[in-house]
C-alpha cells in the first residue's frame, strides 16, 4: 500500500474550546505517539485526511517541523450526529513492524439462486506488516448452497498475515430465507378469509 502524505502543525491549545477553533479553520486535531516518545499533539488538513482515511489501514506519513514520521490510524473520533471527525491517534511504526489492526470483511459473487447470506464477523483482527496492512477481506461466496458456513480458518490472506481470531469463528452463513411470525401469521388469515369466502360461495349455490 502506497504511502499518504500529510503535513502537521504544532499543537498548543487543549480543551474542547480550542478543539472547535481548530476544526473551524478547516483542521483536524490529532496526537501521534508509540515508541516510548512522548506523544506529539498535532493539527492535520482537514478535507486531505478525512479523503486519506476513506483508505482502510493507510500508512501515512506525517511531516512535521522537518521530521517524517510512519503512523496508522488507531482511534477516529467522530460526531455521530454530524458525522465530523473529532480527532484521530496516530500510532507510529517503523518499516517492517508488526502491528495488530481490525480489516472488515466484504462479501463477494453471490450464493446459489433462492439463498441469502449473513456475515457474522464484521471485521477481522489481524496481524501483519505495517506497510502491507490489508484494507480489505474479501470473502466469496459465489455459488454456496443454503448450510455453508464459511468459518476463519477458511479464508486466504496476503503472505505475512496473521489472523488473530479463532479458526472456528464463523464469517460469512449461506441461508435460505425464512418468513417471519408476522408472515406466516399474515398468510394463514388470508387463507383462512379465502377459505370462508369459497364455503360462502359454494353455500349460495347450493
């Protein structure tokens, strides 16, 4: 995965005040910390990053008073009524580091005709090279027949990659559709109302 570039600003004003200043002059609040340093609190350009993090487990690379830093997103903070981001924690990594992150999972092809399907794991935690962190699981289920589970220990993952969850976790259930109470329910008053209405005629014509 290729590397994002954001250039950072210093930091001073702490305080949900000073956060509000700082998103309306379009910038994002951030810290980068790891390594044993003391964190660095930070500003980000606001439209940049918010298009970098629609990238899974980018790496970015911080710049900051002359000084380039690898970091991955750990924490997004946003508001869940205006859908803005709050602020981000940067973790920073070193090439070739390993570093345990969450992938979400996205289903492929579609199941045999007349089936649905259930993804049970959203996400997957997972690790692997902080330079080659997948963005994505894809998990196919292109022909499956209603009963097929597709469990953890059935996926296939970049060389490398580590999987931390349990291999019988289930992913992804192959189905048929089931009608609910309030169908069945629904379909035995219509029967039952088309059956009082067949006596009804049959007793008139008799």
């Amino acid at each position: 995965m290729s590397e994002i570039k954001l250039v950072a600003t210093a930091r001073t004003d702490f305080g949900k005040g000073a956060a509000r200043r700082t998103r309306r002059a379009g910038l994002i609040p951030a810290v980068l910390y790891g390594h044993g340093g003391e964190p660095l609190h930070v500003s980000l350009p606001g439209h940049a990053t918010m298009m970098a993090l629609k990238h899974t487990n980018a790496l970015f690379t911080i710049e900051f008073e002359g000084t380039s830093r690898l970091t991955i997103a750990k924490d997004i903070q946003k508001d869940p009524v205006k859908d803005v981001i709050e602020h981000i924690d940067l973790l920073i990594v070193t090439a070739g580091e390993r570093v345990s992150v969450e992938v979400p999972v996205r289903v492929t092809g579609e199941g045999f005709p007349g089936t649905i399907h259930f993804v049970e794991m959203q996400r997957i935690a997972l690790t692997a090279d902080a330079a080659n962190l997948p963005s994505v699981i894809e998990v196919s289920i292109e022909g499956l027949v209603a009963g097929t589970q597709i469990r953890v220990g059935d996926l296939h993952l970049p060389e490398g990659t580590d999987i931390d969850e349990a291999a019988e976790g289930i992913v992804v259930t192959i189905a048929e559709p089931q009608g609910s109470a309030a169908d069945e329910a629904a379909d035995a008053e219509v029967a039952a109302v088309q059956a009082a209405a067949s006596a009804a005629s049959a007793e008139v014509a008799s």
